[in-house]
C-alpha cells in the first residue's frame, strides 16, 4: 500500500514484513548548465508538493484520472532529484514516460537483472537523472509534453504518458530475515465529460546536464525481491498555470540559478560509497539529446541561462544512522 | 509519552556521535534559536517551544514533526483546521480507532490509488 505523508510516497508492504516500508520524494533543485562537463550533485531545495490525483478528478482529462496515484507541479525547465529513504532493503524501478530511467527500455512490470532494471534501497540514496554511463547521470529536466525533447518522445517518438513513473519490491520476508536477524536490524474517481488534455498541460522529464552520480549494483539477486507484493504509482507533472487552476495552490516559487547559488558561495555534493559497484551507463540513454542540444536542432532556446563557476564541493559518505543527503546534511571536504 | 527534551537531546546527541554538524551550537542555529535556548529546552527548563520551531527541529533531527509535536503537547494547526471543518465525524472517527491496532487503522487510511497506465 502507497500512502501520501508529509509530501512523501510511504510504500509499506505489510503482508511481507512490519518493517517493509520506503519512503520516496521529489526534490526541488537547481538545473545544471547543459554543456560538456559533469558536475557535482546540486542541493536540495525541499519537497515538491503531492496531491492525490482523484482529488481533481471533476477538473482533469478522464485519461489523467484513470491513471491513479498523485499529481506535483512543476515549472517548465525546472529540475528534480528523487530522495530515497528506507531501512527495509527494497527494489525500486523509476520510469519517465514509461522509460526506464536505468536502461532507457519501456515499461515492463517487475524486475530483471541483466541488464539491472532498478536501485536497491537502502544503499541507493538518490537518484538524479538518467543512467547514460558508469558513475555519470544526465540530470532529469521538465518539459512540455509534446515538444520533443523528453526521452519517452526521443525513444518512441510519441508523446503519450509523460510524468515519472514508480514501482517497489520489498525483500523477501526469509531473506530478510536471514541476512538482518533482529539483533542486527538496521536501523474516489468522478466520471468526466471530456477527455483531450488542452495543449501543453503536461510534462514530462527530458535529459538535462550531466552529473557525477553511480547505480549500485543489486549485491543481493534477483531472487531475494517479492515480486508478488510490488506497489506502483503513476506521478502526473502538472506546469504551474495547471496546477494553480488544479489546486488553487501557487507552486512552489521557481529555484535560484546554478550561478546565483555559486555567486552566494553555496556548496554542491559528492557521494562516495567504496563498498559497492555500479552499473554501467544504457546505451538508449546515453543516445538521448539534451535539452540544450534538440533545442539547437529545433532552433530554439528552451534554457534559460544556466552557466556556473567554481563552488566548494561537499563530500556525503554512507552512514548506518544518519539520513545523508544533499539537502545538506553531510561532511564537510 | 516521552519528555520532549530529552528524547529531542538523545536524537542530537546521537546524530553528533557521527557528524559534528549536529552540536548544539549548529542544530540551534540551523533551527532558527539561541543555543542557551535549545539547552534549556532539551534539559526541560522551559516549555516545548512553538510548533514552528518544534517541526523545524523534528526536520533537522530527521524525526517525524507530528510525533515530536505530540511529545510536545500539541496538534499540528492543519490538523486542527480539518477536524474544526467536521468535528463531529472526525471527532467520532478517532474515538472509534482509538484501541485500535495500527494494522486497522492502516486499513482505513487513504492509500494512493493505483490506476491503468
């Protein structure tokens, strides 16, 4: 079961463990310039609100509604990093329009381990964008729906579910049991009249600027995961203008530049986990265009401006009890 | 219930143990408070503090604002609002779940619905 808490999903899994929950959300950040370089991991800036969908259901395009789970705004060109926290080891699959965010194929229900279709929690603290190398990330970017520059356009070359799509697999209760014995245990839907969504209405998550960021490797298997008792949500991305006629809520406020947050001397992050593999980078995904680069195609400018300059690095190591993360809470270089 | 300070100075203490961000001196100033102020609230001087201070110190000891905020003695004020919106059915909705295991009380709360996509 999915509850909504605070603006975090809480995945809990019951009839598997007491213990087996997760929670997940989406947080607020800087984009990073879209050029050559990788870059540090930006802050995090808060929560984005979640609303569940069927709360809007008399106001929203029938298809929107039949899809479930919550609804976030989010501005056009704004950036997100989702924040992973859990004790319970659980098996995470992250898709935008229906892409997996880890090896650029579409939608299939459940997990597969060649090539890894998903994080493991709790070793996997974040996730910052796509997977296009080993240890390198391209930063997920919201856009129009529709425009061409996210990866589900870029792949299927059709604009159909955009938004961010989840699912969660806790581990088997056995497993569980044997490899953290518990001395050791860590830490209403309306019918609508109308179905045809107006014009840009929705997003979706385009690749942006790249990003120092590694996807462990499952050091468990594929067996150890319960694929029966899975949840998933569908995550809409409303733009602002939709989300204030949905909500009668202003979103939250559009975040400082990469470069007003260098110029105030604010520190970016580094995440360093010697004990663990990471996968190697899609091919799919590493084909993608960045947003900079099919605005150029296209001939348009879709980023506002974006570049950056030498900033302090913080560097985040693992911790058993701490919840690290870049919202800063870390250690300083 | 636990004591609001000394549960709040166990947590710090714990996370210090680890990450010297979180000495008194750095928690009080991230919380938006004198230190001499935290100290005295963690050592039970003075009354919990406003529910603004109390949730922003449940957020920076990673800890659940609402279970803090009960150890403080208060409601959180959106909760207030929607039980003042219907005070009878919520009123009488939380009378009924009040021995009920938390396992029941997971069955009647409002999980996000999975659709067809």
């Amino acid at each position: 079961m999915i509850t909504l808490e605070h603006d975090h999903l809480t995945f809990r899994f019951p009839d598997v463990h007491p213990d087996a929950r997760c929670d997940i959300d989406f947080q607020r950040t800087l984009r990073i310039p879209d050029d050559d370089r990788t870059y540090y991991l930006p802050p995090g800036l808060g929560s984005f609100p979640l609303r569940h969908i069927d709360d809007f259901a008399d106001r929203l395009p029938r298809k929107m509604v039949r899809r479930g789970g919550v609804v976030m705004p989010i501005h056009q060109a704004e950036a997100l990093w989702i924040n992973f926290d859990a004790a319970y080891p659980v098996a995470v699959k992250i898709a935008t329009g229906k892409i997996c965010a880890i090896i650029g194929q579409q939608w299939e229900e459940g997990l597969s381990q060649d090539p890894q279709n998903y994080v493991v929690l709790p070793k996997q603290p974040w996730l910052d964008g796509y997977c296009v190398e080993e240890g390198v990330i391209r930063q997920f970017v919201a856009m129009p729906l529709g425009d061409g520059y996210t990866a589900e356009e870029q792949l299927t070359g059709e604009a159909v579910h955009g938004g961010l799509q989840i699912a969660a697999y806790p581990m088997k209760r056995k497993v569980y049991e044997k490899l953290f014995p518990p001395a050791r245990k860590p830490g209403m839907v309306f019918d609508v009249a109308y179905d045809a969504a107006p014009p840009a209405m929705e997003m979706g998550l385009a690749p942006g600027g790249r990003m120092r960021q590694e996807i462990y490797d499952d050091p468990h298997g594929l067996d150890v995961w319960d694929e029966a008792n899975g949840s998933r949500c569908f995550v809409t991305m409303a733009n602002s203008a939709q989300w204030m006629a949905m909500t009668g809520e202003r979103p939250p406020t559009v975040p400082p530049t990469a470069r007003q947050y260098a110029e105030a001397g604010l520190p970016w992050f580094d995440y360093y986990d010697a004990d663990h593999e990471a996968i190697a980078g899609a091919e799919e995904l590493a084909g993608l265009k960045s947003v900079k680069a099919m605005g150029q195609k296209l001939g348009k400018s879709p980023l506002p401006e974006s570049e950056s300059s030498g900033v302090p690095v913080v560097v985040l190591k693992p911790k058993a009890t701490t919840h690290t993360s870049h919202a800063g809470k870390g250690e300083g270089p | 219930m636990p004591h609001f300070g000394t549960t709040a100075r166990q947590i710090r203490e714990r996370l210090r143990e680890s990450d010297r961000r979180f000495s008194l001196r750095q928690v009080a100033r991230r919380v938006g408070v004198e230190p001499a102020y935290l100290s005295k609230i963690e050592r039970g001087v003075v009354a919990p503090p406003s529910e603004a201070t109390t949730v922003r110190l449940a957020r920076e000891l990673d800890q659940d604002p609402d279970v803090f905020l009960a150890m403080a003695g208060k409601v959180s004020s959106d909760l207030q609002e929607i039980i003042r919106r219907r005070p009878k059915l919520f009123a009488e909705l939380i009378r009924q779940l009040r021995e009920a295991p938390d396992e029941a009380i997971f069955r009647v709360v409002r999980v996000v619905r999975d659709g067809d996509w």
